[in-house]
C-alpha cells in the first residue's frame, strides 16, 4: 500500500499543471472595436475578392458612398438655383410704342393743321428747305427775266415808232410818198403785240406754277395737291356765303388759294433764316 502511493501521480499537482497551461494557451481578451474601425473592417471585407495562383488580380472599383434620399434632395435644388445663378439674366423685350397716326397732307383743310404739320416736316427733314430754296431761286429767276423781257419789248415798241416817224418826216421833206403798207408801228398793233407777249409769260406761269405745286406735294406741304374731292367749286355770284351741313368738311377754291399764299409767305420765312 505503501508502494502504490509513492509511484501513483499526485492529483492535486497534475490539476495544477492542466491549470497553468490552459491560461498560457489562451490569448487575451479583445477589446471591443470602435464604430469606426468596424465600418472600415467591414468595407474591406466587402471589397476582398480570392484571387487565384498565377491570375492578376484586377483593378478594384469602389463603390460610391450611400447617401440619404433627403441629402440628394436638397443637393438637386442647391444644383438648380446654381444654375439659374449662373444664367444670363433675361432681358425683358421691349414694348412697341403705340404708333401715331400719321396724317395726310393732303386732307389738311385748316390753316392751325397746315401749320403744325410743315413745322414737323421741315424740323425732321432738313434737305426740304434746301430744296424750296432753289425752287424759289428759279422762280425769282424766271420771274426776273419775264419782266426784264416785256420792259425790252416796251422800248423797242418806242424806238421803232420813233423811227418810223423821222422816216416819214425825211419822205415829206423830199417829196417821197409815204408807204401805203400796214405799220406795224400803229398803237393797236404795239398793244397787239405786247398782249401776245403777256399771253406767253401766262402759260410759263402756269406750267412752272404746275411744276412748284407737285414739288410741294412731294415735300408733304399742306394745302398743295389737297384731294379734289376736298376742294368744292364756287358758284357764281354766290359770295362769301356760309358753308352749309353737307360743305363740311371741304374747303372753298377761294379759301384754299388764301392758304397757299399763307403757307408760301412761311416757307418764304423759313428758307430766309
């Protein structure tokens, strides 16, 4: 009995041993990881793809990070608001002027409505004066040289009365007969003469009178190349009569001449300026 003890294992000393090599063996405790470091562990985990021996392994594509849906939301409206920024600013179009109702000289039949529109006409086109001044310059030439004409008539007229009476004296004195023919010396035959000259500057007048009118109308004067339908005939022997219900609206051919005058002792005015 005493053999049996001395070699048996001492049981108390066998635990003991069990003991400590259990605690060398075992590792030591892991301290719980941080939230950072397991979302990184994580994404690695995710991203690690076996590659077999001998194959390359291919280039790794990360996957975007997530972002919330109310995120996005408001990153579309800052990203629009961006962009409008960045526009142009829109120009708003303008608005057409109402346009104003132009008149026509020709329908102008009052002097204030005449007046007002030449005014207009010559204040925005310059070159109108220049023109009604050579107009005016020819008219005075034309003019001048009529007058000078009839006065050349008139003392040719004198000197061949004159003449003829010396000659006539000259055939007394010697005894010669006077000649029987026609003289054309006799007053009636100068006034015949003379009104035949008058005739000629007449019709000149009127053709360069023609001429200055449709020049006018060109220009947009008032009261030259006025619609006929607008110009009512004076009746003879009618006198200044009032102009009844159905004459309104028109004008006298009288009434109208009275402005033309008018109206050219203005351009008269203007042009001397």
């Amino acid at each position: 009995m005493a053999d049996y003890n001395y070699n048996a294992p001492n049981l108390a000393s066998i635990l003991a041993n069990l003991a400590s090599l259990s605690s060398q063996s075992q590792p030591p405790p892991r301290q719980p990881a941080t939230i950072e470091e397991s979302v990184v562990s994580n994404y690695s985990q995710s991203q690690a793809v076996p590659v077999a021996q001998g194959q390359i392994r291919p280039t790794r594509t990360q996957t975007p990070p997530y972002v919330p849906p109310e995120h996005d939301h408001y990153h579309q409206i800052w990203q629009q608001q961006l962009n409008r920024a960045s526009q142009a600013p829109q120009v708003p179009e303008p608005v057409p002027a109402p346009a104003r109702k132009i008149v026509d000289p020709a329908t102008i039949i009052e002097w204030s409505a005449g007046l007002r529109c030449v005014m207009k006409t010559v204040a925005v086109h310059e070159n109108v004066l220049n023109d009604i001044r050579r107009m005016m310059k020819t008219q005075h030439e034309h003019e001048e040289q009529w007058f000078n004409g009839r006065v050349e008539l008139i003392k040719r007229q004198a000197s061949r009365a004159e003449g003829q009476k010396k000659l006539d004296e000259v055939m007394r004195a010697v005894g010669g007969a006077l000649s029987s023919a026609p003289s054309i010396n006799t007053v009636e035959e100068m006034a015949r003469e003379l009104e035949t000259f008058d005739m000629k500057v007449y019709r000149a007048q009127l053709e360069m009178t023609r001429q200055m009118t449709s020049k006018l109308q060109e220009f947009g004067v008032p009261f030259f190349g006025t619609k006929s339908e607008l110009v009512r005939t004076r009746i003879q022997g009618e006198g200044d009569r009032e102009a009844s219900t159905q004459d309104k609206g028109t004008i006298d051919e009288t009434e109208l001449v009275k402005l033309q005058r008018r109206m050219l002792t203005i351009l008269e005015d203007l042009c001397s300026d």
